[in-house]
C-alpha cells in the first residue's frame, strides 16, 4: 500500500503566538536598548533559542532591569500588578499579549462579581487573568474541584486553551449543586479547531505525531487527544525525537502541532519522514497543484508582476509572466531619453517589474507599463508621509483577501481590514468608493507595496478630542452624556469622546436595583462631573445631583396633614415604608394601616402597590416621616360607635 503523511489543519502557530514573535522581533530590530521577555515568549526552546540570539532575554521579574529598557509581555498576558509596576520604574512594555487573552482581562476586571477561571491555575496564562480580577478569582479545572466551591453568583470565564469537555464539567457541577452563574467561553476558536481536526486526523491514522514543545499545555492536551484515536501515537519537540522505526511500519501517517509549533519545526519532521517513507504522494499533489493553480491565475488590471524579457522590438518588450500569457510591454509605456530605444534598455533574461494595464491587449498578451510603475514622485511622497507621520488622501477601490486596495494617486496600497475603521469590520465591500485619510505604516518600495491604516488615524483625532476634553473638562461641571452600556453596579457615558462612570448610587436618590430602571441605551442625559483622574483615564459622573436632594427642600414640598399619594417599597413586620419621591420614605405604622387591628401587615398591603396616606409628623433632624393610611379612610359604622360603648379601650388604641 502507498505510504502518505498527512497534515491536520490548523497545524503550528496560531494567531496569537505568531503575533507575539513578529512584535518581538520587530522590537529587536528597531531598538538600541536592552531587551526582555517576561518568561518564555512561547513555549518551544527553539524559538526561544532563536529568540535570543536576537538579542532577546528571558526574565523573570522586573527586579532584573533598568528604567529605560524594553520588555516583552508575552502571548500569555500578564497581570495589572506588572503594568503598573513597569509604569513606575520606567520601563517601556511591548505588549504581545493575544487579541483572545486580552479580551477576557477586560471581562473579569469591568465584573463586580465572583470570577471562576477554568484551567490549569498554574498556567501563565491562568496567572495574568487572575491579576486582572478585582478580587481573587477562583481556579477550578474539574467537576470535583467546582462541587467543592461554597460561594455563589459566578462570572466563569476559560482559559483560551482547555478542551470544552473542561468547561462542561465545571458547568454541570454548579449546576448539580444550585449555583447561579453566568458563562463567557473564552476558549480560542483556533483551539477548538485545531483540537478537533487532530482528533479526526487520529481516527483515520496508523500513526500520529504531536509536534511541539514539552512544556506547552495545548501540544500535551493534542498528545491526549490523539492518543485516545491512536494509540500509535509519539508526541516529538524536534526530529531526533522520531520514531522512525514504527514510522516506517506504517501506511498512513498523521501530523498534529501546537499552537507554539514553528513552521520549520514542522517542515523538518515532515521532509525527514518523507524520506524515510520514501513516498509522500499527498504532500507532492498538493504543492503540484499550488504550481498549476499559480501559473493558471492571470495577474488582475493595477496588480504589479515581475517577469523576465523574453524578446526585444523596436516597438515591444515581450516579458515571461510564469503564467499562460506573455506581458507586452510598448515602447510608449516606458520612459526613453531622446534617441534611446528599447533595446538600449532592456536585454533577454533581464528580470523587470510593471503594471497590468490590461489582461488582454487584444492580441492574446497582458499589456503592461513600466512607465506608470516609474512615477516615483508619488512614492516620494508616501515615504515623507511615512517619516513624518503625516496624513494622506486615498480612494478605495477593490476589496481583497484580508482588506482592501486603496489608491494613492498611481501608487496601489493595501488597507488590512483590521486598519479600516477603529470598530469591527465584517464586510469591506462596504468601503469600496470611499475616499477616506490615512496614515502610512509601512513602504517597500523595491516590492511596489505600501500599507495604510484608516485606524491610526482615526485614534490619532480621537486622542486629540479626548485630550481637549481633558483640558476643558473640570470638576462640578455639568456637560450632556450618551447613555453607552450598562453594568450591574452602573452606566457608561459618553460625554463627548470620553467614557465615564455614572454609578448605581448616584443615579437616583431614591435605590436601584439596575440602571434600566431609569436609564436606557443611546439616552441624551446631563450629568455632573465628580471626580477626574487623569493619569487613570477615570472620570466619575452623576445625575441625581442636578436635583436638589428631597430632604433639602422638604419643607417646599410637604406639610404635616397633607394627603399624599407613594409605593410601598419595604415592609417590616411593624409597619411599611412607603416612598413619597427618589430618596424620599415614610413610615406607617402597622397601628395606621387600617381601623381595625391587623396583626400581619402583609396581608393587608403589598410592595408595589400604590397607596393615599396623611402626613403625621415630619422630623427633619432624624430624617424621618410619619404617615397614616387609616386617616385617609372612613371608619366602619360599628367602629365609628366603639368609643361610647368602649371608652378605656379607645383611649388606649
């Protein structure tokens, strides 16, 4: 039978890991000063190894630099306690943290609750999430672990790396006990996926091999996975670990790598089996296909293409494109001094770089100039605005795989989608058209390319806003606000730019149990400014101070004798508190409810209900009203003629 060694999907870094080395070694590229990494970037010892020889140490606390030196916070994240701590020493942070791990540092820290990690607590990545938390969260990582927990009212949240069997069993053990909980599934999608095809890939080999490094939690948790489907199968750091004797025993070979898994590492495990399995049919049909695919694909109008000169006119340039059409390249397309001809310029196998024009000039060729790829002063231009951070007009023209195509006079640029807008952007179809500004970030000009970002922007005009507010914003003010989002302990306000907190006390001066009470999203409110921190970013708001508090003014509004009209809000087995306004109670006394003797006042009201009560007293000092039901209502006949026949008995009543 024909040998084949066949690679999961989602095999090798994920999106996280292969941000973090990129930023690191973009670091170590652009900078003089000392650098670190707070532990290992990622768990493989030869990216570290590789890493190092960049110029990149490991560290295992701030303790061990100097203010002015640079450090990396790994993909795992870390906890807030070291921001602030590198805050105060000067030292400057890379933040390599993943887009996924960040996401839940900012769930736990905004939640008043109790928060439930599901992991391995000594995980890094369990660690940083746990500094993010208000107060100490608690770790659980099986069933038995969950049913032991006494506290209530969780706020679960996952390390991005478990299985979801994991998760299940925390779940269903709060559940069988009575917990009440609320679930965010911060399980990496990329996990899941790469868990699940090793898992199909185990099920149809003769022998798996998990590739990655020793310490890393997500290769170990592939390593089980596999070994439950295969029970052939090896877990490998690197090509001396391979078994080859078994793997030369073997028809069917499968390749599984964790998401800390270098991409060499894999080709080097792959390209020693194929030879020792001497035939690699799938591994040869697939980049046979890529090559076919490739030469099929005709290069689009605007695209810049390399090729080499085939032939030599006086009025073309014929240029070899590796696909099945020839570039022609006209004399007019290109920039010739006077008495100069092509020939002059171009020889046979030289190797030159132009722009589509046309895919079809008419004559089965890719028309093509040189003359348009040679306006250099629009390159020029892109470059200074790089240097100088200056901003650039651009239309967008076309979306592709990843963003869009923007044009900057004659010069193409790409747009990433993550660069259009400073929010989620699902379809980039919707900016095709739009002239917008933007910033460059990156120039090759040898490779024609050039990188724009809408986002900074964007960031940059909103830093400017957010720092005119700063300046112009003071304490007491009273400004207008949007209602933006809610929390259990709050509402956020968009006061022009900036986000502050309006605190469930201070919305009202009567008690909430939620801001929806009074409050709904995208509500225009005034609200005034209590307190700033600056160097936090925190501006603290309120509302209820724009009306006078009701004991202020108390003597405006009621009167001992008046009639009024509230809820009840509280009972007690003496009497019910009914609410006059926000921030405004009495008190009747279960002897004031009815005429007759009630002995459980609960059977005669109810909260909610509205209710006619007569003022008796008011006493300003202790903050206290006295109110009356039964002397808004007429007394039963019999009742009217109780003090005659019972005197002594009305008396003390």
């Amino acid at each position: 039978m024909m040998k084949k060694i066949v690679r999961a999907e989602n095999a090798g870094f994920c999106f996280g890991v292969r941000q973090a080395i990129e930023k690191a070694e973009k670091a170590a590229e652009n900078s003089s000063d000392n650098i670190y990494s707070m532990g290992s970037l990622i768990h493989n010892e030869r990216v570290t190894e590789d890493l190092k020889n960049k110029g990149i140490r490991v560290i295992d606390s701030l303790d061990e630099v100097e203010p002015g030196d640079k450090v990396i916070i790994r993909s795992h994240g870390e906890g807030k306690a070291l921001y602030d701590e590198a805050d105060a020493a000067d030292i400057t942070l890379v933040d390599a943290t993943c887009p996924f791990v960040a996401k839940i540092h900012k769930l736990v820290y905004e939640t008043d609750k109790q928060v439930v990690i599901v992991g391995d607590r000594e995980h890094p990545e369990v660690l940083g999430i746990f500094g993010w938390c208000r107060t100490p969260a608690i770790v659980v990582g099986t069933y038995d672990e969950a049913a032991a927990v006494e506290a209530d009212d969780f706020f679960i949240v996952t390390q991005t790396t478990i299985r979801e069997e994991m998760l299940q069993d925390v779940v269903r053990a709060f559940s069988d006990n009575g917990k009440t909980y609320e679930v965010h599934n911060t399980i990496c999608s990329a996990t899941s996926k790469r868990q699940d095809s090793c898992r199909k890939l185990a099920a149809e080999s003769d022998l798996m091999v998990v590739i990655g490094g020793r310490h890393s939690s997500n290769t170990k948790k592939l390593y089980e996975i596999s070994k439950k489907y295969c029970a052939n199968t090896y877990f490998v750091e690197n090509i001396e670990d391979l078994p080859l004797k078994e793997v030369q025993k073997c028809n069917r070979i499968g390749i599984a790598a964790g998401a800390s898994t270098p991409e060499c590492t894999i080709k080097e495990v792959i390209a020693r089996m194929s030879d020792v399995t001497l035939e690699n049919n799938e591994l040869n049909m697939n980049d046979l296909m890529d090559e076919i695919e490739k030469s099929l694909r005709l290069p689009r109008g605007g695209e810049i293409v390399t090729g080499k000169v085939h032939q030599v006119t006086d009025k073309e340039v014929i240029v070899n494109l590796g696909c099945k059409k020839d570039g022609i390249l006209p004399a007019s397309e290109v920039t010739l001094e006077d008495g100069q001809t092509l020939a002059d310029v171009f020889k046979v196998d030289d190797e030159i770089q132009a722009k589509v024009i046309k895919t079809d000039d008419g004559d089965g060729g890719i028309l093509l100039s040189k003359k348009r790829l040679e306006i250099s002063a629009n390159w020029d231009e892109i470059v200074k605005a790089l240097e100088d951070k200056t901003v650039l007009e651009v239309k967008v023209t076309r979306p592709v795989n990843g963003g869009v195509i923007a044009e900057y006079k004659e010069v193409s640029g790409f747009i990433p989608l993550s660069q259009l807008s400073d929010h989620y952007v699902e379809n980039a179809e919707e900016f095709v058209g739009q002239t917008m500004e933007v910033r460059v970030s990156r120039v090759d000009q040898r490779r024609n390319r050039a990188v724009f970002s809408h986002k900074l922007f964007l960031n940059e005009e909103k830093e400017k806003l957010i720092a005119e507010i700063w300046e112009n914003l003071n304490v007491d003010d009273v400004v207008e606000g949007t209602v933006m989002r809610f929390t259990d302990y709050g509402a956020f306000v968009d006061i022009g730019g900036i986000d502050g907190l309006l605190h469930i006390s201070e919305i009202s001066w009567g008690k909430l149990k939620h801001p929806q009470e009074v409050l709904s999203i995208g509500q225009k409110i005034n609200v005034k400014v209590l307190s700033m921190n600056r160097e936090k970013g925190k501006i603290s708001l309120g509302l209820k101070q724009n009306q006078p508090e009701p004991w202020s003014v108390i003597d405006d509004n009621y009167q001992v004798g008046q009639v009024i009209e509230g809820k009840v809000v509280q009972i007690k087995e003496y009497g019910a508190f009914v609410e006059l306004e926000p921030g405004l109670d009495g008190l009747v006394h279960i002897s004031e409810v009815a005429h007759k003797r009630v002995g459980n006042i609960s059977e005669e009201l109810e909260v909610g209900q509205t209710v006619t009560a007569k003022i008796l007293e008011i006493d300003k000092d202790r903050k206290r009203i006295s109110l009356s039901i039964r002397e808004t209502i007429e007394a039963p006949a019999e009742e009217a003629e109780a003090p005659a026949e019972e005197p002594a008995e009305t008396e003390e009543a």
